[in-house]
C-alpha cells in the first residue's frame, strides 16, 4: 500500500486501541502517596525528562535532517514542559528543585523506544504513537485538574502543553508518510507502534493494580 494509506491505516489502529479504555482507565503509569495534581505532576516530570532524552538520543544518532529538526524542536519542548511544570510545582509549595523523576531509574516505555534503530520505528512509536497516547492522557488530566479546582494546571496544559504533543504527533504523520513507503518499513513501523501502545496498556494496568492511579498527564 502506499505510505499515506498505511499512515492513515496505522492511525486508525492507534485510536482504536486508545478508545476502548474506558476514560479513567487509560494509559496511566505509576505514581507514590495520594492522587493529587501534585503527584500526577511528578509523574508528568518524569515524562517531560523521558520524553527529552529519548528525542535527544535519537536527534545524534539519524543522518535525515527533516527528522533531526523534527527531534531538535521535541527536544526543546519537552524540556520546556519540564521547567514549566516545575513551576508549576513549586508555587503548589512542592519543592520541584529537589526531586529527581529518575531516581528509579528509566520506565519500560523508554527502555524499549531505546532499542529501536531505524527511522521509522522512532518516528512510528515516538512521535506518531507515543505523542497519540499523550493528546488522550493530557486531555484527562486536564479534566481532573478542572474537577479539583485547579485551573491553572489546567489551562498551562490546554494552552500549551497538549498543542505541543498534537504538533509532535502531527510531525510523526508528516514522517511517516516519507518514511514508510516499503512493505519492510511498514512492517517495522506497524511493530514498533504496537508495541508501545502494548507497553503503556501494561503500565496502566500496574499502576491501577498497585497504586490506583488515573489521569496522570502525558509528555
């Protein structure tokens, strides 16, 4: 099939998985003590950093320069969130300058986007996926922020936050739709983005067991 069938195809897959969990159920991963905005938002810094590393490691390591720029603004608005929920969390009187997201070290999610080689797994899991999976968390979050009384956590991630993650996905089907123009990419970016929907489906199901956790934000 050509690219853009199978971008179009592979985009109908993702919603799909994504819309059969039920709304506060979805793709959660683990947080420590009580659901409170501020713990969702150290769970979110943790994310943002993830988030950061991964574009950066992969920015060094492609010679295609439309995915280098691609991964370049990622890069400089994930760290972005980083520092402004950060903010966030110390006029909430949480001490952010303290705490290290990576004390535990990286999550399953960036451990396998780590593995990936080529240039249009990263694009298909990282920013067509991964990015998909974050419009449907932040949206959430969004929600219980609002259903707390919090609205300006709420409006930072509908004002800034999600329109970045929609971009960053936006740039993955943009990509994509280069990228994947051989039956081997397709099959290789249809693997990758299975896999890390599957990842984020086992980390929801954890979280819920372990720690009831809901609405955590996305990166």
């Amino acid at each position: 099939m050509t690219a853009e069938e199978f971008v179009r195809r592979l985009g109908e897959y993702n919603q799909k998985f994504l819309s059969r969990l039920a709304p506060d159920e979805t793709l959660r991963p683990e947080a420590e003590g009580n659901l409170t905005v501020v713990n969702l938002l150290k769970v979110a810094l943790k994310n943002e950093i993830e988030a950061t590393e991964i574009a950066a490691r992969w920015l060094v390591t492609t010679d295609d320069v439309d995915v280098k720029l691609a991964l370049a603004r990622q890069v400089g608005d994930e760290a972005k969130h980083y520092r402004m929920i950060a903010d966030r969390l110390t006029a909430l009187g949480f001490a952010a300058t303290t705490f290290n997201p990576l004390t535990k070290g990286y999550g399953p999610l960036f451990q396998y986007l780590d593995t990936l080689a080529t240039t249009v797994e990263r694009v298909a899991a990282g920013q067509f996926t991964r990015e998909a999976i974050a419009i449907v968390k932040n949206r959430q979050f969004i929600e219980f922020c609002e259903a707390a009384g919090d609205r300006e956590t709420a409006t930072l991630y509908r004002d800034v936050i999600e329109p970045d993650e929609r971009h960053h996905h936006e740039l993955g089907r943009t990509l994509l739709d280069r990228l994947a123009t051989t039956p081997e990419a397709q099959v290789a970016a249809a693997r990758a983005a299975k896999r890390t929907l599957e990842l984020a489906e086992e980390l929801q199901q954890t979280a819920l067991a372990t720690a009831g956790v809901h609405h955590a934000p996305g990166c």
